[in-house]
C-alpha cells in the first residue's frame, strides 16, 4: 500500500510517500512562501524522489486539522484536486494526532499542543503506550489555564510536543512536577506521521478511506473575522 499524505496545517508544509510501514521519502518547506506555492510542487519533487508516480498511490492522506485555516484549507483543497479526476480515496488525519505520533511507544502521556493565540491552545492528550497510542481526550481549543488543571490528575510523565509546547511549558513547569518538552526534531507535525497514521486507520478498516467530496476540515472554532462578525452582531 502507497500513501501520499501532505501537511500544511502550519508554517512550514511537508509531503510524504508512505509504503507498508515504510517512509520513502519526505520533503519539507518552511520557505515563508504561502503553500498554495509550495505545495503542488512539493508532491511532485516528492513522488519523484520516491521514484513513483500519482498513478501508483493507493490512497491520499491529509491533516485536516485543526491548525491555520487558511494552512489547512489549501492542504485539503490540494488533497481533493488530486484525488478527484482520479477517483482516489483520501484520509483526513488530526492534526494533534500526527504531532503526537513521534511518542509513540515511549511509554510516556503525550500532549499536544498548538498556539491558537489569545492564551488558547488546540490540544488533545495521547497515552504512549508500549506497542501503540492511545487517545485519551478529544481534540479541542481551550485555554492553558485549563489544560493545567486537566493535567494535573496524570500520575504518568508528561511530555508538551508540538508549536504550542514552549508557550506552555513556561506557564506548566513551576506548578506540574515532572513534566518536559519534547525534543525539537520531533516537535512538530510532519505529513510522514499523516501518512502513517492513515495507513493505520485503512488497515483497521477501509471505510476510513473516504471520496474525496467527503472530506472536509476541521477547524474546532470560528476564524477571526468569524469572531469578529459575530460579536458585531451580538452587540447590535
């Protein structure tokens, strides 16, 4: 089974081609260039460098969120424009699952963490366990302030991964014994573990793998000019 999956729930964007397990190859930007540039041409340097073609992929693969919008709706567009003329199924992958996924196996409580500003985080908690990764909260946007108070009943190490982790860490150590940060090689989302964890979920069960009109993002609240509206609203 060849999976390509691609992320740009972020900054920086990657593309990877996954077979059985197996990373084939891994491309990544943090150009500062806006990813409806970067990423077309970064699926094709990929499929190149894994000496394939769009036409031997299985499945496509695609962290839908939550993350920035304008990021994660380009990936998912991306994502649909490629799977539709060829009538390839694609998975939509959390976004704190794939950051997560490095810890797998360690043993350890992995939270992770993305900056949603305004003392906010997006944020889901993993059980690391050894020989898989269990999910112990849904993802969600809440501040850090709460997400202190929720870790504190875990008797088990934790581990902050991901964009958010500094910013959390700074306000969690002084008050949460024992906790740390994950190592900056692995602290952020990368379209290698979106693949992998499609391929999981496939493997499980195929209905996972959906038509590509059936894939949507997940964004978990409004954008800011969403906000912004609503608020207006609220005060007229």
């Amino acid at each position: 089974m060849k999976i390509l999956g691609l992320e740009s729930s972020a900054t920086s964007a990657s593309v990877s081609v996954v077979e059985n397990g197996k990373v084939i190859a891994l491309t990544s930007s943090n150009t500062g260039l806006t990813h409806s540039q970067t990423l077309m041409p970064m699926v094709e340097n990929t499929l190149k460098k894994a000496d394939v073609t769009i036409n031997d992929i299985d499945y496509l693969a695609i962290s839908n969120g939550p993350g920035s919008f304008t990021g994660v709706r380009i990936g998912v567009s991306a994502v649909k424009g490629i799977c539709d003329p060829l009538n390839k199924k694609c998975v939509g992958v959390s976004t704190l699952e794939a950051i997560a996924k490095p810890l797998e196996n360690t043993g350890v409580i992995a939270v992770a963490v993305m900056d949603a500003r305004c003392n906010q985080v997006y944020t889901a908690t993993f059980d690391c366990l050894k020989g898989g990764m269990k999910r112990l909260t849904e993802d969600e946007a809440i501040t850090i302030d709460e997400l202190t108070e929720r870790l504190k009943t875990q008797d088990k190490q934790v581990v902050l991964i991901g964009d958010g982790a500094n910013v959390c860490y700074n306000k969690m150590k002084d008050v949460l014994e024992g906790i740390s940060i994950a190592s900056p090689t692995i602290r952020y989302q990368s379209a290698s573990s979106v693949a992998l964890i499609a391929e999981e979920l496939i493997l499980k069960d195929e209905n996972n793998a959906v038509s590509s009109d059936m894939l949507v993002p997940k964004y978990l609240r409004l954008s800011q000019a969403e906000r912004e509206l609503k608020k207006k609203q609220e005060n007229n």
